[in-house]
C-alpha cells in the first residue's frame, strides 16, 4: 500500500531495522539500489518498511524478492557462541568422525506458523 514493503526478518522483530538505516537491495536481475528507511511497523511475522522513494504499488514491485543486506558495523555486538548466517557461508562441514563432507553455501530458516 503507497510503496509500503513487507518484509520477512531473519529474527522478528529485527531491531537493526529502523528510521534513517541505509539498506542494500541486490534484485533478482543482478541490480542493487540503496535505500534509506523512512519507517517501519510490526505486522507479525512480518514488518511494514517504508523506504525514501518508494511511494507506489508498482515501485514497490520492482523490490520483490530483493536480497536485503546492511553494513557489517551497524549489527548488533554477539555473544560468545553467537554468529549471523553470513559468517558461516565457505565454512567446511565435517562430521563427528572427521570425514569432511562439503562446505556450506547457503542458509535458510525455517519458521513455524
């Protein structure tokens, strides 16, 4: 509605996402826009983000699917044993045993309704 975004967190109700943050959309076609965070408002599981430019169903559109990404020192600090998804992207895989299986190349979650 008027541009307004849904946008499904990795961990609701994300609070790195909010007013003035700079995001990176990379889309689908390979393109990346920058885009500031005018406002954002919990729909559970989801969040209504409105972005600075963004004032249309049709711009809006042209955001589906996008990859959402912010620079590394605007995270929050994690504890010991903590770490976000992207750290872990190359890492090897090996088993209890030590027989190396493969290396990780994506995550994902998988949320429970």
């Amino acid at each position: 509605m008027r541009g307004e975004l849904r946008f499904l967190p990795y961990a609701y109700p994300c609070p790195t996402l909010k007013k003035d943050l700079l995001l990176s959309l990379a889309g689908k076609e390979g393109t990346t826009r920058l885009l500031t965070v005018e406002s954002v408002r919990p729909h559970s599981p989801f969040l209504l983000v409105r972005l600075q430019g963004i004032t249309s169903l049709e711009q809006a559109n042209e955001l589906r699917d996008s990859i959402v990404s912010v620079e590394e020192h605007i995270l929050p600090l994690l504890q010991d044993g903590e770490f976000y998804y992207y750290q872990v992207i190359g890492l090897d895989v090996t088993t209890t045993a030590g027989e190396s299986i493969g290396s990780i190349a994506r995550v994902f979650f998988f949320r429970r309704t």
